[in-house]
C-alpha cells in the first residue's frame, strides 16, 4: 500500500511539527516525573506516535502499525547482536583469564575507582567505536565495568 504523507496535516508547518514533537516530549516528561518506569514511558510515547500518524496525519491503521513493528525490530535486531557478541566477548575473556589481566592492568593504572571509569568509558569505548561501531562500546564498556564491580 503507498501513502503519501501530508507535511502540514494542520495548515501550518510549525504547528505540524509541534504535533510530531509530542511523542518525544511524552517520553521526556514520563521519564522526568519519575513515577513512571522507562519501558512504560516509551510504550506510552509509542501510543502517541501511531495515534498522531493515524488521527493527525491520515495515515491508515494497518500501515501505522506495520511501521511501528518494522521500527522496533530494526532497533532490536541490531542491539540484540551487539549485546550477544559482548556477553560473548565477555564470556571468553573471563573463561581465558583475560578478563583478570585486563582488570589488573586497569587497576594498577590509577587507584581513584573515578578515574578506572574514565579511562574504560572513553580510552576503550573509542577503541571499540572504531573497531565495531554501532553502540558496541556502550556494551562492551559496561561489561567490563560491571565486571570490575562498578
């Protein structure tokens, strides 16, 4: 089925936009109320999409829906193996004992727990960026300082 998207549903640009900016803004000040979990927040902001897509910009229901799946699983996929391949990572070098040669080396660098933070988060993490890409230091990262007890 094609569609062709209306840019200003509402007669006016800046009114069309401040219509497609509320299921971010829903997100933020679910999250910013702190009475609300994350996963919630976003399925809430989830249910603002469609329904601004549907109501606000006449798209068909069916086809909201399919692009709000198509969404989730080309997010999901591609988190999904990035953290499978840093469980892995982190799996072998904990069964290898490199994992224990690494928190060593770390922890002799500096002895302030902040500054292991530092140097893990942003040396590592920008080797890991370029190596991988993708998110995979953001997992590969918080592996290995969940590993070091932080």
């Amino acid at each position: 089925m094609t569609w062709s998207q209306q840019y200003a549903p509402l007669g006016s640009v800046a009114a069309s936009a401040l219509l497609a900016a509320l299921p971010p803004l829903v997100l933020l000040a679910l999250l910013a109320s702190h009475r609300v979990r994350a996963a919630t927040a976003a399925l809430a902001a989830l249910a603002a999409a469609i329904t601004i897509a549907i109501v606000g910009y006449g798209m068909p229901t069916g086809l909201a829906l399919r692009a709000a799946g198509y969404g989730a699983a080309y997010g999901l996929f591609p988190i999904g193996w990035i953290i499978i391949g840093a469980v892995a990572l982190y799996d072998v070098t904990v069964m290898t004992g490199s994992f224990a040669l690494a928190r060593r080396a770390i922890a002799a660098l500096v002895d302030d727990r902040r500054l292991q933070v530092i140097v893990i988060a942003f040396a590592f993490g920008a080797f890991v960026e370029g190596a991988a890409g993708f998110g995979a230091p953001v997992a590969v990262t918080s592996a290995m300082l969940i590993g070091l007890g932080l």
